[in-house]
C-alpha cells in the first residue's frame, strides 16, 4: 500500500521551493498515486527554456519499489524514448532505494537531460545520431524543445507558416527549422541559399 502521509509530505517539500528549482510534483485529479511533475530544461543544454511534464505513478509498494516516470512531453534524447516517453535511468529501476524522493528522482531527471549516456540507449535512433552527428542532435533536440516543451507565442508552428507563406515548401521549412534548432532567421539564411 502507497504510503500517502510520506507521498503528502514529499509534494509539500517539493513544491516549496518551486521558485528556485523550477521542479515540482502535483496530484493528477485527485489522486495521490498519480502525479505530475515538472521540470525545467537544464541551462547550457539543447533542452533550456523548455518546461517538460513528467508522468508518475506510484506502484503500491512506494516507496519500497520505485515510481514509474515517463516523459509526458515529447524530448529528443538518447536515454529517453521519442516515441512512449519511457526513461532509462537507474534509480527508477534497480538503484531506487526508499531514502530517495520524488523530488532527488525529478532532479535527477533533470541532470539525464544535461548528461545523456548515449551507451545505455532507450532510444538508440537518438543515441546514434548523439554519437555520429553531435551537432544535428543538438539541432533536432533544440526544435523539438521549441516545438514541444515551450509554451512561445513564436513557436515552430508559427515559423513554418511564416516561411511557407514565402513560398518554400512546408516540408523542406520544417527540416531546416529542426537543422538550425529553430532558429528562425538562419533557417531562412538557409532555405535562400539552396
């Protein structure tokens, strides 16, 4: 069984210091055993600016047995799945120990995002091309952050209309946006100059 008090106690030690962290935990409905998390993209990595939600769900063994976390937000990482959400990290499996927390398991998370482990795949398209061709990872993970974990009122949405409104193909606008991690004006630079 769930153990709710310690579940209450964590979303009320997490979300305290919401303001600094940028990390928190909220009920999803009126469940305790199903939550939300939030976590900001890490500074000085493709995923900065963008806000990523985390679905958790606590097994009845919590928190004896792990939480299961998934990316409810779409993210272009090697330790990440782009296509379920599903994480490949430790402590969500065999390092979990009770001494941990839904917040230390957040930011956790969050450090992934900084540091991929490119030789532990959950996605091994990402892992390959973080290996081969660092610079279109960087590029593909800054659009899908743009497109994705940003709530922009200039999002890629936006730059594509604007860019196919000038007469270039929407497809070929999309690849280029993701190329140059969405930026707007090199990918016009780009699209000019082919």
């Amino acid at each position: 069984m769930v153990d709710f008090a310690r579940v209450q106690k964590e979303l009320q030690e997490c979300n305290k210091d919401v303001n600094s962290s940028g990390v928190s935990v909220k009920p999803k409905a009126d469940s305790l055993s199903h939550l939300i998390g939030t976590i900001p993209g890490p500074v000085d990595s493709p995923y900065e600016g963008g806000t990523f939600l985390i679905d958790v769900v606590l097994p009845d063994g919590y928190p004896f047995e792990p939480p299961k976390m998934k990316f409810l937000t779409k993210v272009w990482h090697p330790n990440i799945s782009s296509q379920s959400g599903a994480i490949c990290l430790d402590i969500l499996k065999d390092q979990w120990s009770p001494a941990l927390t839904l917040k230390t398991a957040l930011v956790s998370i969050q450090a992934l995002l900084s540091a991929p482990e490119p030789d532990d795949p959950q996605d091994a398209v990402v892992a390959q091309q973080y290996l081969r061709d660092y610079q279109t990872f960087v590029g593909t993970a800054r659009y899908w952050t743009e497109a994705f974990a940003k709530t922009s009122s200039h999002g890629i949405e936006e730059k594509v209309q604007r860019l196919a409104e000038m007469g270039f193909p929407e497809a070929l606008v999309r690849s280029t946006l993701e190329v140059v991690g969405g930026d707007e004006t090199l990918a016009l630079e780009k699209l000019c100059a082919s």
